[in-house]
C-alpha cells in the first residue's frame, strides 16, 4: 500500500519489482494503480514509474493519457513518448479515441493507459478501453493503468447505496483479480480536499459544487474504506491461492438462483459474486427452467431479460446454467448436490397474488429450507439496499462441512494435461450440437480407453437433457461423471461457423467435452472452473476461434496455461 507521499525508495522498489517480471516474460503484464477518487495520484505515479522505466532502458510509451487541464500531469508526462489519438466520428461529433492499432504498431516493451474503465464511442475496436488493453497485453506489450474502485461491476450497488451516485463505466472484476500487480494510491480524505480546493483536481468553477457533492468527508471515507476492504480482498485470495495451501477436502461451491421473473437479479448477482471472491471459490448463476417457461412460451421481452442476466452473470465470473425441472426447489437441489454447493443465494420472493399461493412451486425458498440438507440458504431481501454491501464487520455465512468430505485430489490438473492435439477437432463448416457431440465423443472413447461411443453419447443427452450446458456466451461444457473411469478426460471442438441448430446471442464456438470419474465429483468441479476460466480469456479464446490446426490449438492452451502459471 502506498501514498503519493510515500519515501521515494519505496515507489521506486514498486518499480524495480515490475521492471524484473516485464525482463522474465514475453507475455504482457498488467499494473494497475487503483484509487478512491479522482485526484489522490494515480495518473501522477503511473507517470513516475513510466519515467523510472525510460531510465532503466525500457521503451516506454504513453497509450492514452487523460490530464484533466492538471498542470502537474501535463509536465510530468513531458519527456515520453506519446501515441497520438485517432478520432472517430459519432452522430456528428468527432471523438478522441485511443488508437489501439498504433500502439500495437509501434510494439513498446511498456504503455501507460490511463482511465481502464472507460467506454469507447461506438464503432471502435472494442466497446471497452480494458479490452483493448487486453488486447495490447495479448500482442506482448505490458501495460501499466489506472483506475477507481467505484468501477468495478461487483460495487455497482454498494456505491450507489454508499455515495449516491450510479456509475456507469464499470468493468468485470476480473479484471483486477487478473493484474499482475495492483498498487493502492491512498491519500487522507483531508489531503484530498484540500488538494481540490487549491484547484489542483478541477478547474476553480467547479471546486465548489464538488465540495459540497461527491467530495464530501463522508462520501470520501466510504470509498476510501472500500478501496482498502477491495485490496485486502485481492491480497488474501492471491494468498490462499498459493499451492501449500490446498485444501484437503473439496471445497463447496456458491450457487445464486435466478428467475426469469425475480426482482433485482442483478443484485444478487453481484452479492453472489463478491461473497465467492470472499470465499475464494467458483460459483454459478443458475436459471431453473419449468415446462411454463420454454423458450417457446415466454415472450420476447421476458427472453431478454433472461439472457441479459445471464451475459451478466458471466461477466462477473459466473458459470452459467440452465436447469430443467417442474420442482423449482427440488431442481435447485439436485444441481446443489451434483455440483458439490455449499451456499444457495436466492432473492426473498414478492408478495403473491391469492390465485397464484398454490400450486408445486408457491413456496420456493420455503421448500428450499426444508429440504436443504448440509447447505446454507442464503435469502437476501432485494429491496433492502444494506443487504447488499457485504460489509466488511458482517459475517459471512456459515460454511458446512462438505457433504462429502472425500480427500480431494492434490495433483495439478492442468488443461494441457487433460487434453491432446489428438483430442481437439476443427469444423470450418457450421455444424449441429447433435455433430458435434458424435464427432467428440467418438474421438474421446478412441484416446480414451474402453468407453462406448455410443454409451458416451447417451449419458451425454441424459445430462443435457436436465440443462443444455450450449447456454454459455460462446463457449459449451457437455459433461458427465462416469463410474469406474480411471482419469479424467477433456476433448475441445472448434466450430468456426457454430452450432447451427443452438440458439444463443453469441454463436458457441468452442465445445468443452469433460468426462471425469463418478467417484470423485471434485475433480468434475475443478475441471468445469478450470475451462471457464479458459474460456473468460478472451485472447485465448479468440485465439482458438481462429487457430487452423488441431496442433496450433493445443499449443495456444499450453501458452496459455504457462502464461497463467508463471503469474501465481
């Protein structure tokens, strides 16, 4: 943790330590200086280091860079190179952009990006600045940015419970999680004020009003407090992931129920999300389907709702699926037991009309206590703003002892282990879900010892028919737990054009085909984490979209897989 006023040494060890990772890699790392407000000195030290850098022989480069009118910014940033912006025209206006391409032209070893939250105009590269960060990342390039915590998709809520003020430029939270290294930029509430007044944030016109608005002491000291849990936060789950401190049980799993009708699933999304980064486990966003809500019989307006929350959840780092069943608690539970989950999160429901108090689902969460066994039932009330901070004094929710407490299994799993060149499978031609399961099944019961093709495919249908796993943005996870298979199994499809006869916004374009032991239904948890976090990649799935051979493919994953490794 720093502050602008920190001892020289210090910020300058901070530089030395980033210097060392961008000599050892080839890959792009990610700095962030993460912040509260605007003008604690963010901008400032990401210019300080790109200076220090300069000095130690590093081509470095300003990508982007917002002054804000500050003086002190603009002649600090003196001396750097900087990449002129592009402009855009839209609806009339001409808009300064990043030019993403001419910084991948120029290829520095280093650019300085500020503002990583920020939404480009329409018809850019990306909608996003972070992903064309990810973009320049994935080119080799490492990138050193900025950022306030308020952006962070996970605090839509908190924030604006906290200051009043809805953001609208957020970003997945994995990003951060995903920083190589993040640099907290703390300044007193205070100092920060008194920065302010002497006009050292905004011009004098408008010290005043911001004062007497979102610089308030109080406003300044929630977010202060948040950015500081947040870093906590970042720290303890890079801790606990070392490898000495691997369980010796399989850990449960958090699941957040949603309905295509529930109020506010955005919210329990995002307590969802930030009570599994908490507990450091994967958590999923399951929409239970009834016969009532097919796709056919819903309108189209209730679809999109369904498929919005849905992109949602995914983008917080949910796995994402759908269940089918007429007993909406029983259903819940099934999917809690298959998937080894330890905490179910569910919206309290709205008062009922009297016709609609009977019938198999009047009373879900109700029926979900009952009958829940070894699982916590979370019931958040979505009309009570305090229940979605997950403040940092609240305890969490109890955490059972796993119903099956087996010894999990301590040897690595790594993707490029589970799966071959052999076993990945490219169709340039747009293919049907019916092909593509055929097509890898039968590759995965010829490299995978004595399993029936046939046998295969249909334990295959009988799982999909509880939930296709073809609902997830781009990207499918066929599975199924067979007994007695000695190993675990993985074979990859490639559909280039998609599957034809699945209907989702975003074509699937990588099929995941996962076997794994019945015995062990940890290892199924494991590898499902472990291809969603694959397929949250975004170079690497872009990657794999485009690679022309089954070799190429296999050898993206490997990279991949070294990339992240190196990382932890």
């Amino acid at each position: 943790m720093t502050t602008q006023e920190n001892p020289i040494d210090e910020a300058e060890s901070r530089a030395n330590t980033f210097l060392r990772l961008i000599r050892r890699s080839q890959q792009g790392r990610l700095k962030i200086y993460l912040g509260y407000c605007p003008g604690v000195g963010k901008t400032y030290q990401m210019l300080q280091e790109g200076h220090r850098l300069k000095e130690d022989g590093i081509d470095v480069v300003i990508g982007l860079l917002e002054t804000h009118g500050r003086a002190d910014i603009e002649k600090l940033a003196e001396g750097l190179v900087m990449i002129p912006r592009e402009h855009q025209e839209y609806r009339g206006i001409v808009v300064e952009e990043m030019d993403t391409d001419a910084i991948l032209a120029r290829r520095p070893q280093v650019a300085l990006i500020d503002e990583l939250a920020h939404t480009n105009v329409p018809g850019a590269r990306n909608p996003k600045r972070y992903q064309d960060i990810q973009d320049i990342l994935a080119a080799g390039i490492h990138v050193i940015t900025t950022v306030n915590v308020q952006h962070l998709e996970s605090l839509y809520n908190v924030i604006e419970k906290a200051v009043g003020v809805k953001v609208r430029e957020r970003l997945p939270d994995s990003v951060l999680a995903g920083a190589d290294q993040i640099v907290d930029v703390d300044l007193t509430a205070e100092d920060l004020r008194r920065r302010l007044q002497s006009g050292k944030i905004y011009p004098s016109d408008r010290v005043e009003a911001s004062l007497l608005n979102f610089f308030t002491y109080s406003n300044l000291e929630r977010l202060r407090e948040l950015t500081l849990r947040e870093l906590a936060s970042q720290l303890d789950l890079r801790r606990r992931e070392e490898p000495e401190e691997k369980p010796t049980v399989a850990p449960d799993q958090i699941m957040v129920c949603l309905s295509s009708h529930g109020p506010n699933s955005e919210k329990l999304l995002r307590y969802a999300s930030r009570l599994a980064g908490r507990l450091n486990r994967n958590w999923y966003a399951v929409y239970v389907q009834t016969p009532s809500e097919e796709a056919t019989v819903i309108d189209a307006r209730t679809q999109r709702l369904i498929s919005d929350t849905l992109t949602l959840a995914k983008q917080l780092g949910a796995m994402v699926f759908t269940y089918k069943g007429e007993d909406v608690a029983d259903t819940i539970l099934r999917f809690a037991k298959e998937y080894l989950v330890g905490h179910i999160v569910i919206g309290k429901p709205r008062p009922r009309p009297f016709w609609k108090r009977f019938g198999r689902n009047n009373d879900i969460v109700g029926n979900l206590i009952r009958r829940a066994k070894g699982v916590t039932v979370a019931v958040l009330d979505t009309s009570d703003e305090d229940a979605w901070g997950l403040k940092p004094n609240a305890p969490l929710p109890a955490t059972p002892a796993p119903a099956k407490a087996e010894p999990a299994d301590r040897e690595p799993l790594d993707l490029s282990g589970l799966i071959s060149a052999d076993r990945i499978l490219l169709w340039e031609h747009a293919i049907t879900k019916e092909e593509a399961l055929r097509a890898l099944t039968g590759t995965i019961a010829k490299e995978g010892g004595p399993i029936d093709p046939g046998e295969l495919y249909a334990a295959i249908l009988t799982r999909e028919a509880q939930g296709s796993t073809f609902f997830n943005e781009g990207a499918a996870f066929p599975h199924v737990r067979l007994p007695g298979l000695p190993a675990p199994l993985v074979a990859l499809g490639l559909a280039k054009q998609g599957i034809s006869d699945v209907s989702t916004e975003k074509p699937v374009q990588l099929v995941f085909l996962i076997l794994t032991p019945e015995e062990k239904p940890e290892v199924q948890i494991r590898i499902l984490g472990m291809v969603s976090r694959a397929t949250q990649n975004r170079h690497l799935f872009q990657s794999l979209a485009l690679a022309g051979t089954s070799g190429e493919a296999f050898g993206l994953v490997e990279t991949w897989e070294t990339s992240l490794n190196s990382t932890q």
